[in-house]
DNA sequence: GTGTAAATGAGAAGGATTTTCATTTATATT
DNA sequence: AATATAAATGAAAATCCTTCTCATTTACAC
C-alpha cells in the first residue's frame, strides 16, 4: 500500500524510501528524529546513509507524508501525518513527548491573528513539563 | 543604571557588557538576533567579538535581563525581559515579530497539562502568518 | 599600584542538516 | 529481456549557528 502513496507524491519506490515508512509506521514511539530512524535501520540490518534518511524524510514532509517538529533547542522530529492536527507536551527529563488538540485554542490563535491584522497561516505551541512518570522519580 | 543591574547579576562591568545592553535597549525592534547585535556593535564603531555576544547575551539571559526566543528553523533572538511574559506573531516574509498577551490561552495551557499529568514548566507559542504590510504587497 | 579571578577575541570545534558529485537504481522504452 | 535516462543514493565535504579553547587583557578588591 506504501508504494502508491509514494508513486502519488512522485517519488520512485525504493527501498530507503519504504523502510523509512516502514520504521516510521511500526516504531515503539511515534516520534522520531533522523538520527532515530537511521539508527533504527541500521538494526534492522538495512545499510543507508543518513544524509537519505534527511533527504526522504523531508521528501515526505513535501508530500504531506510527514509531519516536523522544531523543538526548543534541539533537533527535528518527525511523525507520520495523520491528517489531524494536533500540539505536543514535552517531558523535559525523558523526553516523552504526548499530543493534544484544544479547540479553545486553535481558536483564540485565529482571533489574536486577526486583531493583529495577520492572515494566520500557521502555529507551533509546544507546553513543557515534568510527566507523570519522571514526577514519582524523587 | 544599567551597572547596577550588571552587578546584582554578578558580572563585571564591562565595555562590552554596556553596549549590548545599550543596543537592546534602543534600537528600532525589540527582537535581535546575536548576529543584529554583532553587527550593531560594528556600526557603533565599538569593536567585539561575535563570541562574546553570544557569551554576553547567554549570560544576560540567565540573569534574567534578557529571554530568548527559540524561532522555527532559524537562529535565536534575543529581547529585554521586561517581566511580563508574553508569545509571540512572525510574519513569514518580512520576519516582522508582534507580541501578544491572551488569558485564555494560558490557562487553557495549565488545564491541558494538568489533564496529562505534566507540571508544566514553559510553553513556547508562536503564531506564523503575513502581517498587515506584507498583505497589501500583492 | 598589585594581585587575582573574570572577561575578552580569534579561531577552532561542535552538532545538526544540507550539498556535492560520482555511482547505482528504478522505470519507461525498445 | 536489454537499454536508456532521469532520479536516487552514499560518503564526504560544506554550511549554519553556536559554543569552546586558550592566550591576553581587564575590572576591581586590597
Ligand atoms: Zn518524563
Ligand atoms: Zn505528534
Ligand atoms: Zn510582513
Ligand atoms: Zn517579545
């Protein structure tokens, strides 16, 4: 089935290209950064280098494959698209990152842009924070 | 007046110290990057190093004078902390930066963290979009 | 004035990502 | 199935922003 959706972003099928996908769909956490799905590969015994895992993972994002995250300081994630939009909570110990939507707040952004005078074309909101689990640790 | 705020931060009162603090405090936009400042410097005739405005706003930022903005895919840029907090509207073509202060977001922040079991820390909130200006050019 | 720790500047180093370019591969065409 | 061609790949170099190193200079307490 991956293979249409990358004939329909007109990109040959390769194997890089549907591993990515593959570790992408089948991975443990739904987000990841390059260095994860190289690494993953890598286990999976598939030999690639990671300036493709760069170049296809941002493939994607133009094909609306993939989703990127630009967190503070750090370097880039990225998720598959699920065509839903959604923000993110990060723990800032381990690193979990959790989703929500908040409609209260897709929607107050679309009235302060507005009172601004900006057509509105996109947002980042990313809350930080200690998670349940790293809370119960001391 | 400035010296005194250098001193409480426990740094040395220094040429290089006094004029960061003198271009962020007057000139045309609120929000600059180490680079706006460097080159800020240059123009004042006053010579210095690039590192030691990094270093030097770093510092300021952990004095509290200073807070730094973490914008998608670019470099940082700094601003005066003036103790309010506030977020943040970018316009993707002329980079313009317009602030903004809303309750219900905040708190819907607090209520979404509370709900996941995050003791929220920070949030990061930045709105893209073309402003006013750029609207009219075609 | 002297001493000492802190601050500076220049350049090297760093990390994440992108680019370059020679080689390989997918796919369209015989 | 063989061939042609345009795209994709891997490795290394390059890039961008930022931090570090280290020799020299400076601020400030005595
Ligand atoms: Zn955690
Ligand atoms: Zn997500
Ligand atoms: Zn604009
Ligand atoms: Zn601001």
């Amino acid at each position: 089935m991956e293979s249409q959706d990358l004939r329909k972003a007109g990109l040959k099928v390769t194997l890089p290209r549907l591993k990515v996908l593959e570790i992408l769909e089948t991975a443990d956490h739904r987000h990841l950064s390059a260095e994860d799905v190289y690494k993953a590969m890598l286990e999976m015994g598939e030999e690639i280098g990671l300036a493709t895992v760069y170049r296809v993972l941002t493939q994607f994002e133009g094909a609306g494959l993939v989703s990127r995250l630009s967190i503070e300081g750090g370097h880039a994630v990225f998720e598959l698209e699920d065509g839903s939009h959604h923000d993110h909570l990060l723990c800032v110990r381990c690193h979990r990152i959790e989703e929500f939507v908040d409609e209260v707040i897709e929607q107050r952004q679309q009235v302060i842009a507005a009172e601004k005078g900006f057509e509105m074309t996109d947002h980042s909101l990313y809350i930080y924070g200690v998670c349940k689990h790293c809370q119960k640790e001391k």
